[in-house]
C-alpha cells in the first residue's frame, strides 16, 4: 500500500484514483475464492479491457505493470470455477498458516506471536468501521485476508476519487492517512 504522500501523488485527479478503485476491486475478485459470478466477471473480456485501461491511468509511466496485470488477466480467462478453485487452494492452502497464507498477519515480524493477532485484526475492524465498512459474518475470512484487504483498498480509492472530485479536502486527507 502506499504511504500518503505516495497516496496524494496517486491521486492528482479523480479519474486516476476511480481506476485504481476498479485495479484493487478486479484484485479483490481475483484473490478470493472464486465464486460463480465473481470468477465470471474476472474472466470476462470486457472486464480485462477495463481493467488494462485502469491501468495505464491509475499507474502511468509504469509499462511493467501493465504487462503484469494483463498477463494476469489473460491467464485468468482460459480458466474454468472448478479449476481456479483447485488453483485457489493449491496457492494458499486449506489452512491459515499455509505454505502462502493470503493474510497479512502471517508475514513479518509478528507473525509468531499469537497475542498480536488479535490486536492487529481488531485495527483493521476499527479501521474498516471509521469508514463505514463491516466485513460480514457471511464471509467467513479474517480481516486481514488479501482479498478483504484490497476490497478495502479498491473502496478507499472510490472515496478518494469523490472527494477530489468535490473538493472535499477532509474526506482526501482522511483517506491518504488510512492509506
């Protein structure tokens, strides 16, 4: 994630930061165990153009991760819900501290000490429900999972991108400080 000056340089205009709401919110998709309708809209065409174009806006100047992100994109479409769930739970595992667990927590220097988990994910709930997020019972993963977290992302960048749009200076320097 970017800190907030890189957040502030991100976000020069409205359009820049409403594509990178739609780049985080295509990653949500991708990252979490694919459902029907959510794998459906990542492996659409329209949906990997869009997202190209999000690209070049939200990051320009940066060939490498466009061709990243579409050769992502392009890997995705051949791909059928019953084999990128097998891929899904090849790459992370049936476990949370898998061989590459999608939680955050799981990496760093903390990740051993089981009495901070439960601090740094209740930061993340507060952090979530400071603006108006509450990650539902339904989804059955911790706070801290990549998917939840680039949700998250993709949400704040929409924010970021209306309260340019508006001129609202307290709604963008909230939002380049939860960056």
């Amino acid at each position: 994630m970017p800190t907030a000056s890189d957040s502030r340089a991100l976000n020069a205009t409205a359009g820049a930061a409403a594509a990178r709401s739609f780049a985080y919110r295509f990653l949500a998709e991708a990252f979490a165990f694919p459902e029907p309708d959510g794998w459906r809209w990542v492996r659409d065409g329209a949906t990997r153009e869009a997202l190209a174009e999000a690209i070049r806006v939200a990051w320009p100047g940066a060939p490498e991760l466009e061709a990243m992100a579409g050769a992502a994109a392009r890997s995705g479409a051949g791909v059928g819900l019953d084999e990128a769930r097998a891929d899904h739970l090849r790459a992370f595992g049936y476990t949370i501290r898998g061989a590459c667990p999608p939680h955050e927590i799981e990496y760093g220097d903390n990740k051993a000490d089981a009495l901070f988990r439960p601090h740094r994910l209740a930061d993340l709930s507060a952090l979530y429900r400071a603006f108006g997020i509450e990650v539902d019972e339904s989804v059955q993963e911790r706070q801290d999972h990549l998917a939840i977290e680039c949700e998250f992302a993709s949400i704040l960048a929409a924010r970021s991108a209306h309260a340019i749009e508006t001129g609202n200076a307290d709604g963008i320097t909230a939002c380049e400080g939860a960056w």
